[in-house]
C-alpha cells in the first residue's frame, strides 16, 4: 500500500462531500455511473474500499460480492456471476436489489479468462458486435485485474495485480 501524505482540511471536506455524495441513496443513477467511471479526483485523496462475498442462499451458484467503505462499511457497488457461460461474467450495478444490463444502476461488467486467472473491467457500452449494428455506444476496458496462481492449492488469498489506465491531473486518460 502506498502511504498518503496527511490532508489539508480543505482537501478532507472535499474527500467527506464526495463520498457523501457517492453513498447518497438521492444521488442520481447517471451521476452514480459518471462518478464510479472517472478516476478520483487528485484532491479527494484515497478511498478505501473492502469487497466482500456473499455466501448464502443461490450466491453459492452464482456468486454475488458488495464493494463497500472500509471505515463506515457503507455500501458502493454489488457484482453477481452471470449463469450459463463458459467463463464467469460478473455484472456490475451501484443497486444491489438490480443486477440486470437494463436497470438503471447498470455499470458494466467483469469477464474471467477460462482458468480465471485475469479478469477484464468494461463499462456499460455495447459489445462491438452490437454497437457496430446500432452505430453507437462502444464499451471500453477499464482495467485487468491479473491473479496469481497459487502453486500450494489451499484457499489463502492469492496476489493480484490490478492494471487501471494511466490518469493525467485532469482525470483524462492516456
């Protein structure tokens, strides 16, 4: 974990308003996706984030895991296992009661290569298949979240490395 230098006040009441604003149950659904699809501002500082799995009921057949704040456990975003696929496919909504493409928490998706090994971030645009078809709306990646292979088989956490684009102080990506 990189360390971070200590905020300014003016810089903690920034950090306190947007992460009020992202765990607001009034903030929009189109505000929601634009905040959870850029890079944090520089002046927000870190957010700290712990994601959990849900073992219960049909979460043992199709997995569904919460993404929530690590020092107040509010929640943030929910991803459910896709069924029927030869590779896990997770959605991604900001409403952990609406996990289909349509609703309106949709923000994208999560695809396993076929040893789950490194799994691809794509936002909520269309495949290009179907964006070809309809002229607009192609999804991007956002990032690869790459796992090790545990070499002793026991369930331990296993090392990850997470590859997100390069992000000017603009929050443009290059």
């Amino acid at each position: 974990m990189i360390p971070q230098a200590p905020l300014t006040l003016e810089q903690k009441e920034l950090h306190n308003a947007f992460i009020e604003k992202l765990t607001s149950e009034w903030t929009q659904p189109e505000e929601l996706r634009e905040m959870f699809s850029k890079p944090l501002p520089p002046r927000i500082g870190q957010v700290r984030t712990t994601i959990s799995r849900v073992k219960s009921g049909l979460s043992m057949l199709w997995p569904k895991y919460t993404l929530n704040l690590s020092d107040s456990n509010k929640f943030l975003l929910a991803g459910k296992k896709k069924s029927g696929s030869a590779t896990s496919k997770y959605v991604i909504s900001s409403n952990s009661n609406q996990m289909e493409k349509n609703s309106g928490g949709y923000l994208g998706k999560v695809r396993s290569n076929f040893l789950g090994t490194e799994f691809t971030i794509f936002d909520n645009g269309k495949g290009p298949k179907k964006a070809e078809q309809q002229k607009n709306n192609l999804r991007t990646q956002q990032g690869v979240v790459q796992y090790e292979t545990n070499v002793l088989g026991s369930k331990g956490p296993r090392r990850m490395k997470v590859l997100l684009p390069n992000v000017d102080l603009q929050g443009q990506q290059h």
